[in-house]
C-alpha cells in the first residue's frame, strides 16, 4: 500500500450554512456533488477535489469535544493494505462506495483518532 496524499477533513456541525460560507468567502473553495448520503452535510472543493465534507448536526457538540470525525489519505494496494493490517492485529472496519466504485478502510490511532484510507475505483 502507498498512500498518494492527503484526500480530505471531515468536520461535524451544526452551523452547516456558516460553516459553508466560511470556507467559500475566505478561503475561495466552492461546494459541489456531494453523493446520496443518510445525512445532511456539503463538500467543499478545491479544484476537483472535495477537501473539506460537512457532516450536519442537529445540535452543536460541547464545548470540549473535537468536530474534526476523521481525515482521509489517498492510497494504492488496498489487498495488499488489508493483509497488513491483518498481519499487525490492526482492528480496521470497510465499506466500499458503490457510486464512486471507491472503498475506504477505517481505522483508529493510538490515540483513537479515526483515520480513513481511501482506495479509487
């Protein structure tokens, strides 16, 4: 497996149209497709690269927990991925995405930090 780079932040609010906002007025990215998910939210883009998903939330989260949910790599060598996480014990949990064709890994860091690698079509 050989990560290509950084694919994009995922952030929880519930501020979704000002939060939108922000990131189009000040640093220029632009919203665009975003698939048919269970949840509200937005992709904001950078060229043709949504950097930044918006996951809604019905409430704002306290004061003290984290809004980022989890950052995404690129990758190559999802097969060869998967056998070393099992060869290293690594819990991992997948799912594939059947309108891009893309299948993304999730996993934790030490510290429990959610981490997604993400495999195109």
């Amino acid at each position: 497996m050989a990560l290509i780079g950084l694919d994009h932040v995922n952030i929880r609010t519930a501020n979704l149209d000002g939060m939108c906002r922000f990131y189009e007025d000040v640093l220029g990215l632009a919203q665009g497709p975003r698939p048919n998910l269970n949840f509200g939210g937005a992709w904001l883009y950078c060229g043709d690269l949504a950097v930044i998903h918006l996951v809604e939330l019905s409430e704002p989260a306290k004061v003290d927990e984290v809004q980022i949910e989890h950052f995404a790599f690129r990758a190559e060598g999802l097969a060869a991925f998967l056998a070393h996480l099992d060869g290293a014990g690594i819990a991992y949990k997948q799912t594939a995405v059947e309108s891009s064709g893309r299948h993304q890994v999730f996993i934790r860091d030490p510290d429990r930090n959610r981490v997604e690698i993400q495999f195109g079509p």
